[in-house]
C-alpha cells in the first residue's frame, strides 16, 4: 500500500444470517452497555493510571501505565489501552454525521496510512432513528511502511456502530463503538497481522461545545509494534474529533455521489457563461471542463481564479467509495459553513436528483462576506475471547 487505500473488499460477497446479524448487534450491546456504566462512574483521569502522551485541539490522550512485576520488566501480554478525553466545538448532530459518515466508508482523505472497506450493512438509519448504522468492516493500518519493512501490516475485522443514547437525566448523548469479531469469510490474508480493536466512544452536548469521553483497547504488543501502530490508529480515531466546522463541509459532501454524475445534464448551455463569484466571464476552455469548473452545489460556472477544489470522499448507492476533486464557488462554501440545517439542506426532487435547498443566492459581490473564526480511574480490561 503506498498512500492510497483500496475501495473494495479484499475478500468475497460476506452474507450472514438473522442469527448472526442479531449476535453482533448483541456484542454491540455489551460493549456499549459495558462502556456507559465505566463513563457514568467517571470523574477524572487517574495519573497513577493513565499517562498523558498527547494534548490538542482540546483533547487529551492517555496511555495506560504498564504494570510491572519486576523493577526491569514489563508484562507482554498486557492489553493497551488508550483514553481520549476533551472538549470540541459544535453541535450533536454534526458530529454525529462525520462519527456516522466514518461508518459508513468514508475516511477522511488526509488520512494516508489506513485503508478500510465495509464488508456488510446490518443495520442503516431511518428518519427516526437517522444516526443508528451498524456494519462489518475490515481496516488496514499501513506499518510496513513507516517501520522501513520490518513491521508486517496489521488488518482487522470488526463491526462499527454509532447511534443515540440517553443519559438517567435524558440527555441524549451520541455513541461510536468497533469491536473485534470473528468472520469466517472474512480470512487471515498475506503480508498482513490480523489484529484486534475495540474502542467506545461518548459525546455529549454542552452549551457550544461537545464533550468527548473515548476508550480504545488494542491486543498486546511489543514496544517496537506500538510505537508504529498505536499513533496510526489515534490517528483515524483523533479523526473523528476534528473541529465541527470540518464535518459540516463533509455532511453536504456526502450527497454529492450522485450529483457528480448529474452536474452536465444539469448545467446551463447557454455559451455566454459567467462566474458566480466574479462575474467574469468563464473562458472557451473552462468550459469544456464544466464538471470540474461547476459549483458541486449550485452548478454555477466557476473561473480558474475563484474555483475552490477539495478532495471528497463520495459514496455511491452500493457503498463503493471513490476519491475525486470536486469544486466549490465561494458563496456554496461560506453557506454551509455558517448556516444551520434549516436554511441549507439537500432532498430529493420528483426525479430523484438532489436539489439544493436554501435562501436565495447571492454572489460574493452582493452579499456581505461571513466572518471567518476557529476555536481552537483504573479501567478494567475487556476480554475480547468472550465476544468473538
């Protein structure tokens, strides 16, 4: 793997039956179940236990302090343990759509050592319950290569959820839990270490702020596997914690499989075209470009000066997940960023495309430019035989 990760399963069309799938949503429980008891008892991190290796952008990460039989010598057999805690920016249910877009297949691009597929959707959202996903997943964490060959790929194979859950007081507090599970289809594959994960995660809604409670437990290791693997892995775990702002630009993104197909039936064919941000007009060669020159959102020709490209993880009807550079103009970009749900949404019209649904549109010239800002207990182990 060199810095691109692959969008398709390496094993075989995965079926389970009723049982199975109902199992897993049973494992699924337990942890969830198991972690919420652990999160209502706690109250602060126990520096005794728990040593801080990391402090950003809010958020705290601690690593369990390995026990020590002997003065010299530490256990190998000795789960690792991982502990986030913090405080991000936003809303419940922005996070819960980046936690939920993750779930679904869709990596955050800058992430270049991971490469994770879903093998098989058990449980999708509904309008009542439009965060509840759960799926079987399998991920790579590219080692080999940061460790110049002399640390094998670690793989796993675990079931993914996220969802609401609710506080004694009523709360509602959102939840994303992977745990390890045995699949036999899903097989030990070459090159690769098959390695076991489980991690729960908690966020709860304060003021203009979530707070963020995340435990992760990852097999015993060597000190030279663990100082390649467990920074990959905080990585795509830290991912989902990333500034609120980042999640909003991903949430209208996610609609955006579809209409990238549909962007030059719809675009106008009128020859004199003009830039939506600048008013200039778009010149002969741009436009033969229209797709990768036309707002994802509006349509609206863009000029080479105004286009503001970004790479986009889109996913299509069957799950398949493909990287491209989608274009926005300035005025889409600063809407979705600045206005709530109410005022910026995508539905479907009466042909089943995505029609964009917001206050009338202004170009950069006659609207006011937004403002622009950015803000910056001894745990007991789980046992991952009794759940596999």
């Amino acid at each position: 793997m060199t810095g691109s990760r692959l969008s398709e399963s390496p094993f075989p069309a995965i079926s389970l039956s009723s049982a199975d799938k109902n199992e897993l949503q049973g494992v699924v429980k337990t942890i969830l179940d198991a972690n919420f008891d652990r999160y209502l008892h706690f109250s602060d991190v126990d520096s005794n236990a728990w040593k801080l290796i990391k402090d950003k952008d809010g958020m705290q990460v601690y690593s369990n302090r390995p026990r020590r039989q002997h003065p010299h010598t530490i256990q190998l057999d000795e789960l690792q343990s991982l502990l986030c805690v913090g405080s991000v920016p936003g809303t419940l249910d922005d996070m819960m759509h980046s936690v939920q877009e993750a779930a679904i297949g869709v990596m955050d691009p800058s992430i270049n050592d991971a490469n994770d597929t879903v093998l098989l959707r058990i449980k999708a959202a509904t309008a009542l319950d439009p965060f509840a996903t759960v799926v079987v997943k399998w991920m790579e964490l590219d080692v080999r290569r940061r460790s110049m060959g002399f640390i094998q790929n670690r793989d796993y194979v675990y079931v993914e959820a996220t969802g609401i859950k609710y506080l004694p007081s009523g709360e509602p507090m959102g939840y994303h839990v992977m745990h390890s599970v045995g699949i036999p289809q899903a097989h030990n594959l070459p090159g690769r270490v098959r390695s076991e994960l489980s991690t729960c995660s908690f966020f709860l809604q304060k003021n203009n702020t979530l707070s963020v409670y995340s435990m992760a437990i990852l097999e015993p290791m060597s000190d030279r596997v663990r100082q390649f693997v467990v920074p990959r892995f905080l990585k795509i775990l830290q991912s989902t914690f990333k500034p609120i702002s980042v999640g909003k630009v991903k949430k209208f993104a996610q609609t955006m499989g579809k209409r990238y197909s549909e962007l030059d039936k719809r675009r106008p064919l009128h020859s004199d075209q003009k830039c939506v941000t600048c008013t200039k007009r778009v010149g002969r060669l741009a436009k033969l470009a229209s797709r990768h020159n036309s707002c994802m959102v509006c349509s609206g020709s863009i000029c080479t000066a105004c286009k503001i490209e970004k790479k986009q993880k889109l996913v299509s009807s069957d799950l398949k997940v493909s990287t491209k550079k989608v274009a926005f103009c300035f005025s889409c970009l600063t809407d979705v960023m600045t206005s709530n749900d109410s005022q910026f949404s995508f539905a479907e019209d009466s042909d089943g495309d995505m029609e964009l649904h917001r206050p009338v549109y202004h170009s950069v010239w006659s609207s006011r430019l937004p403002s622009w800002s950015s803000t910056k207990t001894s745990e007991s182990s789980i046992d991952f035989s009794s759940t596999r």
